[in-house]
C-alpha cells in the first residue's frame, strides 16, 4: 500500500488518485481498512 504511505508523507490525496487512476472515495476507503497497518500485517489479512 504505497499510496497510503505516499499520502501519509504530505501528497495531496487527489494528485495521488490521478497518479494511480484510482477515485478518492477508493483511496478513503483503504485507508481506513488498512491505514497504521504495516506490511506484514497486511500480508496476514490475506492468510
């Protein structure tokens, strides 16, 4: 989840969007899915 980071580093969200061809309502919604989360949390999720 790179882009969450990239946002969390001071990237406007909608420039992230536009970069990933991605909506905002997408990107809100992973980050709180899975936002404070590292990799291999996320890699536990999938388990």
């Amino acid at each position: 989840m790179a882009i969450l980071k990239q946002a969390e580093s001071g990237v406007p969200v909608p420039e992230l969007c536009r970069e990933h061809g991605m909506s905002s309502a997408s990107f809100y919604k992973w980050r709180s899915k899975y936002g404070g989360m590292d990799t291999s949390m996320m890699k536990r999720l999938k388990e």
